[in-house]
C-alpha cells in the first residue's frame, strides 16, 4: 500500500507514463495508459480528465490524439499533480484526520507529523513531472513488475 490515495498514486503513474511517451514524440490514449500503469479505465478516465483540467497534462483528439505534455507540463511538480487529485490535505491535513488540529490547538501527533509533512512536501516541490524520463525510457526505472 503506498501513502497517496490510490487516485493519487494512478495519477502519478499516468503522469509519468504520459512524460515518458511525450519524450519518445508519441500521444497516448486512455486504454494504453491504463494497460501500462495497471489502473482501471473508467477510473483511470476520471483521474485523466481531472488533470486535464488543472493543467497537468493536455489532450488532443483525432487519429493523431491522446495525451501529452509539453515543456511547460514537464516541468510542473509532482506536489501539483497530487494536489489536482486529492487536493492539498497531505500537505497542510491532521495526521490524524482531525479537524480541529493546529499549532495552537495539536494533536498527540501533530509535532511528528509536521515533520513529515513539510520533508514530503518538499520533496514533492523538488521534483518534476520529467525529471525520471531518461531511467523511464532506458528502463532503469519501471512503472509495473511486466515493464
């Protein structure tokens, strides 16, 4: 089980499958993505069109169509993908899910998970939608256990 949802975590993939396919010049569609990153498609479908919107990855129809990125998506953050899924809870949300949890009002683990929070959220803001592509494309790196 990973720590995003698994909107999250399928967002991800797909994201960095679309990267990967935008650098070796190809547009993909949505049943190609899905057999790649091992997501159903209809599911898959929602997650697509959510980041469509929030300007995470574009899309073209026709026989040449599918989704791509160009140099402005490659270069969005994986924090911005994330947040276009599940918005930004795992940033900023209780580790415990409490609503009212603050600094001046914490949780049990709120110190500990504030932490945490801000070491993922950097991370996330320090890496780029194309900054695996090379390991991808070489196969260094893998998206499924099949690749």
């Amino acid at each position: 089980m990973g720590m995003f949802s698994k909107s999250a975590e399928y967002a991800i993939r797909a994201v960095f499958y679309i990267a990967k396919s935008t650098h070796l010049n190809r547009r993909v569609g949505i049943k190609e993505i899905a057999k790649n990153i091992e997501s159903p498609e209809p599911f898959l479908g929602k997650i697509l069109q959510a980041l469509s919107k929030n300007g995470i990855i574009k899309s073209s129809k026709g026989p040449n169509g599918g989704f791509y990125l160009t140099e402005v998506e490659m270069n969005k953050k994986l924090a911005d993908v994330v947040k276009a899924i599940d918005g930004d809870d795992i940033f900023v949300g209780c580790g415990m899910g409490l609503s009212q949890c603050s600094e001046r009002f914490p949780c049990p683990l709120h110190n500990e998970f504030k932490a945490i929070r801000e070491q993922l959220t950097s991370t996330l803001n320090s890496i780029t939608l194309a900054q695996f592509n090379n390991e991808l494309v070489l196969g260094t790196l893998k998206l499924t256990r099949q690749e």
